[in-house]
C-alpha cells in the first residue's frame, strides 16, 4: 500500500479526500508524520499555495505528499475573495466572520456568480503535478445547512437546489471543487 501525506490537520478535508482516493493508498495527515507547525501560505494565487505547501513537506519530511488550496472567487468582486478566502475578514478571523463579510458586500447585488476552485500540488518521487477542480455556482443571500465548512452554506452549485451545506457529504464528495481536483490526483496516482 503506497502512503502518501496529506499536507492538512483539517479534519473535514481527510474525511472528503479519504472517501475519494482508492483504497490502495493508505492517507496520513501532517499530524501523522510529526508535523504540527503552520504551513506557509504566502503565494498569490491558488496553485502557488499549494505548490508552496507541498513542497515545504517534501522538503523537510522526504515523503510524498500533496496539498491543496482553494478559492472562493465571486464575479461581481473581480474574483475576491480568491487566495485570501479563508482569511478575507482578517487573519485571525472564524468562517462565520468571512461569510458575513462577503454577504454584506454583496448586499443589494444581482449577479451572485461564482466559483469555487481547489489546486492539488503532488510531489511524488521529486516531480511537481498540478490538478484543478471548478465548479460554478451562485452566492445565497443566506445561509442553508448546517453541514460543510467555510462557505458551504452560501454557495449553491449549478444544477442543484441546494447549498454544498445542505446536500450532505456524499453528494458534495461526488461534484465539488475538492472532488474533481482530488479524482484528477487519484486517477493519476491509479494509472502508476
């Protein structure tokens, strides 16, 4: 069973990422592997974070990893809040500071289009991959569910009737952001 490191503490991506790599790769998170510092992030875009991420990791622990960053990038905004989505009401701001911040800046507005993004940076045997998840959506004047993290609650996906927060885990692991992008990663890592 090949091992590769997750480069996150965060336990809901484990739970997402686990349910959508195969079986044949055992997942270990930083905490697994003696980690407990703050990775850095401080690139200015999306695949710059997780590149940096990934290859802090490689860097100082010599295993194979990979690490993802994700955006939230509203089209009336100029893609903001983007690379600063988990921090776009200061640093040390919770989800519910961030998600009010944007629903206030999108008070009164029509277009609520938007995208969530994910980059997952690979480094497997010292070579850098790079895979990309989108999916479009629309900004809810409100918050629906109770389930996700971060902005689920106010991102409606096209297609669907409901936000990432209400649809539940299976639903969201088969068509986000994160999943596309995982897959990609898992597909790349089946074909080996």
């Amino acid at each position: 069973m090949h091992k590769i490191v997750f480069a996150t503490n965060n336990v809901h991506k484990m739970a997402e990422v686990s349910d959508i790599l195969c079986s044949e790769i055992k997942l270990l998170s930083l905490k697994d592997i003696g980690c407990f510092e703050e990775l850095p992030e401080t690139q200015n875009t999306i695949e710059a974070n997780a590149l940096q991420k990934a290859r802090y990791v490689y860097e100082k622990f010599g295993l194979d990893c990979f690490a993802d960053d994700t955006g939230l990038e509203v089209e009336i905004l100029n893609g903001a809040p983007g690379v600063y989505s988990a921090r776009y009401a200061g640093e040390d701001c919770i989800s519910e500071n961030n998600i009010q911040k944007l629903l206030l800046e999108l008070d009164g507005e029509t277009n609520r289009n938007a995208c969530f993004k994910t980059v997952a940076a690979l480094i497997l045997d010292g070579n850098e991959y790079l895979f990309n998840g989108r999916i479009n959506g629309k900004i809810l004047a409100e918050k629906h569910g109770s389930d996700g993290f971060g902005y689920d609650s106010i991102f409606l996906p096209d297609g669907y009737d409901q936000s990432f927060a209400q649809m539940g885990m299976d639903l969201k692991n088969k068509i986000s952001h994160r999943a596309l992008a995982m897959k990609s990663l898992s597909n790349y890592l089946n074909q080996r």
